[in-house]
C-alpha cells in the first residue's frame, strides 16, 4: 500500500509518500521559517497562504522524486489537527480533493500521532507498551502507550510547551525565530555551572510540567547581565540543563509509576542532542531503553503522516468517507481509536 502524505499543521508544508513494503520513498518539506522570523513568531493567516502557495508544487515534485504516478497512490493521509484552523484546511482540502478525485480513501491523521510514531519509521523500534515523552514547540506531554491508539496522558505542561520556552528565551538572546535549535548550538561553549536555574515542578510529585516560571526567571538574568558572546552560551547552557534535567526527572517518574522500560522521545525537542544523550545515560543505570527518530522526523514533516496514516489504512480505522471538509484545531490523543 502507498499513501501520500500532507502536513500542513503548523509552519512547514510536509508532503511524503510511505509505502507498505519499501518504506519511506519519498518526502519533502518547504519549511516558512523565514516568513515568519521578521514577526518573531508564526503569523497564522501568512501561514495559510504559504501552504496554499506551495503545496500543490510539493505534491508534484514528491511523486516525482518517487517517481510514482497518482493512479499508484492507494491512498491520502492529512494532518487532520491539532494546529492552526486556517493551516489546517488547507492540507485537508487538498488532500481530500485529490483522494476524491482520484478515486481513492483519505484518513485523517493526528499530529500528535505522527511525532509519537514516528520512530517507527527507523530500524528496530520497540515493543508496546513504552513511555513517550512528546516535546514540541506546542505541547510537553508524557504519554502512556500501550498499543496503536491506546494513548493514555499521564502528565502535561501546565503552561508553556517546553519548545515554546526555547523559542522565547532565543528571542531575549537575540536569536531569529524558532531558536530552540540555535540556542542549544551556542549552550554547548557555555559554562556548565555557572548559572543555575530552577527545576520546575520536580521538588513536588506528579508528572505535569511548567515551564513559565523558569522563563520568567532566565529572562529576569538576562536583563542583569551585559550579553558578551561567552554570558550568552552560559545562559543558553545553564537554560538548556534546566530544561533537560526537569524532562529527564519526570520521564524516570513516568517509568515508574507505570512499570515500563522503554521510553521514547518524539517531537521537535527530541532533535536537541543534550537531550537525547543524556536521556540515555541516565536512563542506562536503570535498564531503561530510550528510543527516538532521525532528527529530520522529529520536528514537523510529511513522512510521519503518511506513515500513520498507512497504519491507519491498512487496520480499516478513521477512513474519512464523507466529502465535507472537517479540521480539528484541538484533538487530544486520548480521543483516537485503537487498533
Ligand atoms: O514538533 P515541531 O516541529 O512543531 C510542533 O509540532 O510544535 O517542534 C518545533 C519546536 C520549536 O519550538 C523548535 O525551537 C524546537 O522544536 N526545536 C528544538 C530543537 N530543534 C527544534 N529545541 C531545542 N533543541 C533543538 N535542537
Ligand atoms: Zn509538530
């Protein structure tokens, strides 16, 4: 089975086809970063016309690179939600547009879902049940999986998302928008200690997360300090360990509470490398298996839609049979069907 693929979620228009036997065979991304840097943030109408603007050019230039007709295309994934209404239904009028047209089913795919799965793509993922730990630019969630659909949300931030803290303490260190990745690029020239920031919310039990506080806190140092080359790499790098250990703290708790030993980290975060490695190392003293996608998957893309939706197809569930066009800006993983 072959499925096209459509993100259209947020600011990155994401096309890629999946197929059954060979895998991913295709994906391409058209990433509006730079649109949306002059604003510092994402300007939702500009990204609707954005996505509107290129995504009939990416889907032709994905088959292309596939080199696959359309009558070969069994069927069409999109990003169904959570995301930006106006974004959204662009990859859902499309995408349904083309399954009608070509005669063919279309499903609607889950966001979240796509980052949770979307280390399935790569060799030996694991077995269910195992944690996941999704960290993206809009949500900070630990989740139980035990099975395709079976998402319980064991805990979540409370405020900002741990991406959206990145992001804004990039801005105060004068980093173009979305600075996550920056950021921890100058982190690794910083001083290990000497800024310490708070661990917030890991001084209590519970698994859900807060992240204003510590933002509010590394902002309050930045404005104290003259930001030379070497104070801002401390800041980053003092941030940065903050965030990572208040993660690392509450996945062990995750682990524990529900008795699994396999965790896995999904989203755009799970590409920062301090994460992974030291989600790794801490997670080795306690047999804990750590999991997570090529960086390229972890932030927004088309391949982990069309892979879900591929799963999705090939089990009969959430096939969208009717011709009106419906998004959903907010969807929560507990809602989806299992298998
Ligand atoms: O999953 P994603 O592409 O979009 C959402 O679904 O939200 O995540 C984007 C977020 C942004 O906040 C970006 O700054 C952050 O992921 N990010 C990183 C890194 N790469 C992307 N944050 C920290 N370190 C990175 N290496
Ligand atoms: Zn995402």
């Amino acid at each position: 089975m072959m499925v096209l693929g459509i993100e259209t979620s947020c600011d990155e228009t994401g096309i890629a086809i999946y197929d059954s036997q060979l895998g991913l065979i295709a994906n391409q991304l058209y990433s509006q970063v730079k649109l949306h840097a002059d604003y510092g943030g994402i300007v939702p109408e500009l990204a609707s016309r954005d996505h509107a603007r290129k995504i009939i050019p990416l889907i032709k230039s994905t088959l292309q690179e596939a080199n696959v007709k359309p009558c070969q295309i069994d069927g069409i994934a999109y990003t169904a939600g959570p995301g930006l209404v106006g974004a959204l239904l662009v990859g859902a009028s499309v995408g349904k547009a083309l399954a009608f047209a070509w005669d063919i089913p279309s499903v609607a795919v889950n966001h979240l879902e796509g980052h949770l799965l979307s280390h399935r793509m790569e060799i030996n993922p694991p077995n269910f049940p195992f944690i996941v730990l999704l960290v993206s630019g809009a949500h900070t969630q630990l989740i139980s999986a035990k099975d395709i659909g079976v998402y319980t949300l064991l805990g979540e931030s409370l405020d900002d998302a741990a991406g959206e803290a990145f992001d804004k303490i990039a801005k105060l260190l004068g980093i173009e928008y979305p600075g996550g990745a920056m950021l921890s690029k100058i982190a690794q020239q910083g001083k290990p200690e000497r800024f310490i920031f708070p661990r917030p919310m890991t001084d209590r039990p519970g698994l859900d997360f807060s992240f204003s506080g510590l933002k509010t806190f590394t902002a309050n140092v930045i404005r104290k300090y003259h930001l030379d080359e070497q104070t801002r790499s401390d800041i980053a790098r003092a941030f940065e360990d903050a965030i990572v250990d208040t993660l690392i703290i509450k996945s062990k708790r995750a682990l524990k509470k529900t008795g699994f030993n396999r965790l896995v980290l999904a989203g755009g975060v799970s590409a920062n490398r301090t994460l992974r490695l030291r989600m790794v190392e801490m997670m080795r003293f306690q047999n804990i298996e750590v999991f997570y996608s090529h960086p390229l998957f972890c932030t927004d893309n088309g391949a982990m839609i069309a892979y879900v939706g591929m799963i999705r197809l090939i089990n009969g569930l959430e096939i969208d049979t009717k011709l009106e066009i419906n998004v959903k800006p907010h969807w929560s993983l507990t809602e989806l069907s299992a298998i």
